[in-house]
C-alpha cells in the first residue's frame, strides 16, 4: 500500500480558505484534515469541509456527460460521450455566435474561489468568443464598494491579531457558523478580558455568546453607526491627531452627524437610547485608554437597499478614534484586495479584441432570460453556460429565474459536480472534478496567506476541471489561440504579480510544495495614514462618490421595504425577513450531503413569540412565508432569537430538497443595491400564516 500526504486548500466561499493535508492510500482519499501549521487553519476544519471526503465520493457524482430528455426541470438525462457533448454544444453556440455572440451568457460566481478553475480559462473563453459580460455581484460588491471609497480597497485588520483587541464588534456577522478560525482567536481575546459585542437583528449562535446583543432591524446599520459617531463627537471620544494627519472631510462629517441624536437613531433603528449611548461610549472610551478597537463586518449588512452606504459609514469610525494605530484595531470586511491576484493575465481581457460587450447582472437573471431583444437591452439570452453556481437556489426572485430556465428555446449548458436544482434545467449537463481532483491557487479574503491547491487523486469517472472542459468547448469551436494551450500551472504561476511588493517571493513550484505563503504587509496598515485613497486617507467626505452621483458623507439610506420607507407594502407584509447561512450549509454547497442536511433537519423559520401569538403559530407547525413575489413553506420555531418584527429562514435549501420544492429566494426581490449593483436580499417583507390558514399572496 502507498500512502501520500498531498497538500492542498479549501475552494469555498468562505473567509477562512483552510490549509488541507489530503491522506491518499492506493489512489483513494481517505483523510481530510487541517494543517496544524498553517497559522489561520490551525489543525481545525469546519463541520462542513470535514465531511468533504463524504462529498467527492457520493454516490450521486456527477461522472458521465448527460444529455436532457425529458421537459426542462424535469431532471431526466441519458449519458453520452464527450464527444456527443462537445459537438452538441459547438453545433448549437456557433449559429448563434454568428448571429450575435452577446445572446451566449455565461453564470458562474463563487462555487469554488480558485484563480484557475474559476475564471482563467473560463473567460479566456468567453473574451475569445465575444459572449455577454457577467457582473458577479451576488455577494459582496456593495460592501467592497463602500469600503472602497473610504478606506481605498478591501484591505483590513490581519485575522491574525484579532487576539489582542480589548473591544471587538461583531457587526453583521456571524463567524462561529461562516468564519470559525476567527471566532477562535476572538474566544482568545474574551480569555484575556476584552468584551465581544455582536450587531446583528437575530441572535446568531456567535451573539449567544459574546457579552452583548444589540439587535437593530435589518438594514438600519448606516443609522446605528451614525448615531455613534454623533455620541463620539459630542462627548470628544476623538483622536484628533489622527483625524488631522490621517483623514479628509471631518468638518462635514461633524456637521452630518449633529442630526443624528442618539434618541432618533434608537428610533431608526428599533433599540432603545441606552444601547446606542453605551455602545459608542465603549468604543470611544477603550480607545481613548489607548487600547485595541476591532471592528468585523460581514456581508450580511450590506445584502439591503442600503447596504453600501451601511459599510462605508461604519469603515469612518476606526480613524474618528485612531483604532487603526493598533495591529489588533481597525476594520476588517475583507483582506482580498491585499493580494496583488493577476487576473489580467489569468482571464485575458485582450481577447475581447476591441469589442465591448453588454453586461449583464447576476441578479437580475430571472428578468433578463425573459427580456426580447430591443436597443436597450441589446439581443435575448439564447444559451447560458452555468457553472460554479447554482442560480435556480441562489438568484433572487426564484419564480422569475424558474420561469426563464423553462424556456425550450434557451440553450443551457451546465459544469456540476450534483444534479442541482439549476442542473435539472440542463440541456447537456457536464461533469467537473471537486478540488481533490485538481489543481488550483487561491487568495483568502479573511486572512493573507497565498494558498496552492495540488490534485490528490486522479478525477473520478469521466469528470474533467473547468479549465480543460472550456479548452476543449474552444478547440471544438475552432478557436486557435495559444492561451488555450496553457496547463493548469501554467495558469496557476500567473496568480500573483511577482512584481508587486507584497508578492515578490510568490513562486508556485515553492507554493506548491509548501502550500501557503503569507503576503509581505505590515501587521498594522494604516498606523500612519496612506490608505490607498485619492487623497492617501481615510475619506470621510469622498469626491468620488459626488462623481459618482453619490452622497459624498456617511448617510442612512432605508430598505426598499420597511415600514418607515413604505407604510402601504408593510401592512399587507409587516415583517422583515432575513435568510442567513445555515450553519451546515455554504449556500447551495452541502445541501446534498446527508450527514450535513439531517443535522439542519428540514428548513425551518424563526419568529419572534409575540408575531408568533398574533398569527396563532405554535412552535414545530409547518408556516407559509410569503408576498407578493411568491411563498415558500417551513417549520416554525417560536424564539426570541428572531426579534421582534422579524423571521428568519436560515438557508440556502435546495428546492427539489424542500417539501414543497421552493426556498427562500422565492420572496427576495431583484432590485439591486445604492451602489456596487448587488442584491438585496435582506430587504424583503413578508407575511406569515399556519399552512392550513394560509390564503394566496
């Protein structure tokens, strides 16, 4: 027997990007565990990746080339040859790239983050053919955008000093389920006294056990730390030293925020006075003694109508109070602008050869595969080619994107490793290889290590990378550049920009042998100033956003649907509703895997035990949540964790797993973002009703 130890790095979407040692025994995989090295991963694996061996050897792999055969949805396939397959694709792309190349689309997002298996060859691909661009917003782009404009780009606080903060807010968050390793070293920083405060409208696992909740209502974060900052400037709680050297706009900010008194923020936001002034005061006063004040955001305040706006206002406090003098203080929404990624080399944009296509939005996916071609939008979808996501769970409006799925006449081509929702819909479904069976090279956006990823085994059946599968779709439809003929590391040694300060020792024969490098960056990045800004500070006022047609200062912009932006909407649907991971999902990944989906048990909806009272539900009854977009049904827990005025349905289920084949994207809407184009999901009104009482929405 011959036994390996193959080094390699978790592909999902989540901030952590672990350090894998893979145990191969005669060509078989028959351990998954951490590096014990490796400084973030630490030996340690989330329930989920820990089981990774129980999803590359599922009995239900994907493994053969399928063509459809019965109606679209209905999941019915024959196995054919790959070279079935890639005739069939060539024969059906080529008229319609001779007609218009922007009616082919691609959709993808983050199924794994590798560079190379993500969007190197991928892309290359669609440059090449002139296909319609996808704007990949569906997670993070608003967040990343408001940062970006006052901080200068997703660079933050390093996960490795988060130990030594005397104060962390937790704001949005909810890392025990979605950021473990993190959640380790801020129990660390609890064992040496500093006080955890979780921001969040529903009492997540990780709230449970930090010191203290505030629970605002979703969307009203701006608000909050509005209200802060007019608690901090009133009572001097400043580091006016570092607010004169190191930012820009604090004359305007000062006088934006005299109007938010800590009596209408509890207001806004639906606590009381006393959280407000307490929590600014915490945070002023323990930076004013001179010691760390950490700041984690997370995506979920960002997923509303205001999201943006929410992330660069709460980006301004750290310099109002000098946090980030400390390596342990600061901000952190994402480390992944830290690496210098080459995506210009890895996806090729030169291919495009001069033509500009259109751009369509990942969001609005459901209306655009429904649209006619006109001037404005340019020529209907005719063939999508998905892969890396899973867009009948995942997009917003789940009816809509259904409905233009069903479409005979759209050609839709799917990369899966399962036979998904979205795969159901496939008129040729292919099969890919998991990150065992592969190479790839990641960054992280929750820590700063340039990770490599070695194939451990051979792939499984017939199964073949992204990578190769989209050289072969080029060669079959006769393209002839050399950048097809490059192998995966090839790619992978083009990740990094060698030339670029924090990456000038990446080598990928190296990385690949070591499996992680940290990137050069100094513990504390912005002790003294130069934010990689237009003006080299922190902006509170930003001319960029005037250009862009934006408010320049911090300000609270509300949901699309709330109560105070939308009286008539929230008495026909009066309660918020959020859809947060489950703790054993990542999004649509895992849901198929046993172990993990019988520990989730069956979907389910918490509501507050007063709306549960008002409504007649009992804890365990089977609920309808619904609006007017559509209905989804779960089992109620009656819980104070929801507050108030809000459910939550922890997600994303797949449908075809759900008892009535519907999930919670059924009620999201598909309006986008103020800015960065991204969802709102979070900003969603529904009602709710006993199943047996239930009236159509």
């Amino acid at each position: 027997m011959t036994k390996t130890i193959v080094r390699g790095a978790c592909p999902h979407d989540c901030p952590d990007t672990c350090a894998l040692l893979v145990t191969v025994e005669d060509g078989v995989a028959t351990e998954v565990k951490g590096d014990p090295d490796h400084p973030t991963t630490a030996g340690v694996l989330c329930t989920k990746v820990s089981r990774y061996l129980e999803r590359t050897y599922h009995p239900d792999r994907l493994l053969y080339p399928m063509r459809r055969v019965g109606k679209k949805g209905e999941g019915k396939f024959e196995r054919i040859t790959w070279e079935q397959a890639l005739d069939e694709i060539a024969n059906r792309l080529q008229p319609i790239a001779a007609r218009d190349p922007q009616a082919i689309l691609p959709y993808s997002y983050c199924g794994t983050m590798g560079l190379v298996q993500g969007e190197a060859m991928a892309m290359r691909f669609f440059h090449t053919l002139g296909a319609s661009l996808l704007d990949r917003t569906v997670c993070a782009n608003a967040g990343a955008t408001g940062y970006k404009y006052t901080i200068g780009g997703s660079i933050g606080t390093d996960t490795e000093q988060f130990q030594d903060a005397k104060l962390v807010l937790i704001w949005g968050g909810n890392p025990i389920a979605s950021n473990l390793h993190l959640w380790t070293r801020l129990q660390e920083a609890k064992r040496r006294g500093a006080k955890l405060i979780a921001i969040d409208p529903y009492r997540s696992l990780t709230a449970e056990k930090c010191h203290q909740h505030i629970a605002p209502m979703p969307g009203t974060d701006a608000a909050l730390a509005l209200g802060m900052m007019h608690v901090l400037v009133k009572e001097n709680l400043l580091d006016h030293d570092y607010i004169d050297k190191y930012t820009f706009g604090f004359a305007q900010l000062k006088d934006r925020v005299a109007e938010w008194t800590p009596e209408r923020t509890a207001q806004t936001c639906g606590i009381t006075v006393d959280e407000v002034l307490d929590l600014a005061r915490e945070y002023g006063r323990t930076a004013r003694a001179g010691e760390p004040v950490a700041i984690r955001m997370n995506y979920g305040l960002q997923r509303v109508h205001g999201g943006g706006m929410a992330v660069r206002t709460i980006a301004c406090l750290p310099a109002l109070v000098g946090a980030w003098r400390h390596a342990a203080g600061g901000v952190q929404l994402s480390t992944s602008g830290t690496f210098p990624a080459d995506k210009v080399a890895l996806q090729r944009p030169d291919l495009l050869r001069g033509k500009l296509p259109r751009t369509i939005n990942m969001n609005t996916i459901g209306a655009d595969l429904q649209k006619e071609a006109s001037p404005a939008f340019g020529p209907k979808i005719d063939a999508v080619i998905v892969y890396n996501s899973n867009p009948l769970a995942i997009a917003p409006d789940s009816a809509q994107v259904q409905r233009g799925f069903e479409r005979e006449d759209l050609f839709t081509v799917v990369l899966e490793h399962f036979q998904t929702d979205t795969a159901d819909y496939a008129d040729i479904l292919l099969p890919a290889t998991t990150q065992l069976e592969h190479v790839d090279a990641h960054l992280a956006y929750g820590h700063l290590y340039m990770m490599a990823n070695n194939a451990a085994i051979a792939p499984l059946g017939e199964a073949k990378p992204n990578t190769e599968i989209f050289r072969l779709i080029a060669k079959r439809m006769g393209f002839t550049d050399p950048a097809f003929d490059e192998t995966d590391d090839e790619l992978a040694a083009k990740a990094f920009d060698k030339k670029h300060e924090r990456a000038v020792h990446f080598d990928w024969p190296l990385l690949k042998r070591t499996g992680w490098q940290k990137l050069n960056m100094p513990a504390a990045p912005f002790a003294e100033g130069g934010f990689p800004t237009p003006s080299g500070k922190c902006e509170f006022y930003s001319a960029a956003m005037q250009a862009d047609g934006l408010d320049p200062l911090p300000t609270y912009i509300p949901n699309y649907e709330s109560v105070a932006s939308n009286p008539e909407l929230a008495e026909k649907y009066p309660l918020a509703m959020i859809s947060p991971p489950a703790r054993n999902f990542l999004n649509s990944t895992f849901v198929n895997v046993q172990s993990l989906r019988a520990t989730e048990g069956e979907p389910h909806l918490d509501i507050h035990p007063v709306d549960a009272a008002s409504r007649g539900i009992a804890d365990g009854e089977m609920v309808r949540i619904f609006n007017d977009r559509g209905a989804f049904v779960a089992r109620a827990r009656v819980t104070a964790r929801a507050r108030a005025g809000l459910v939550v349905g922890l997600s994303i289920w797949w449908k075809k797993l759900a008892s009535d084949g519907k999930n919670a994207n059924e009620v999201t809407s598909q309006r986008l973002t103020d800015m960065g184009r991204a969802p709102t999901f979070y900003d969603t009104l529904v009602q709710v009703a006993k199943v047996s009482e239930s009236a159509a929405p």
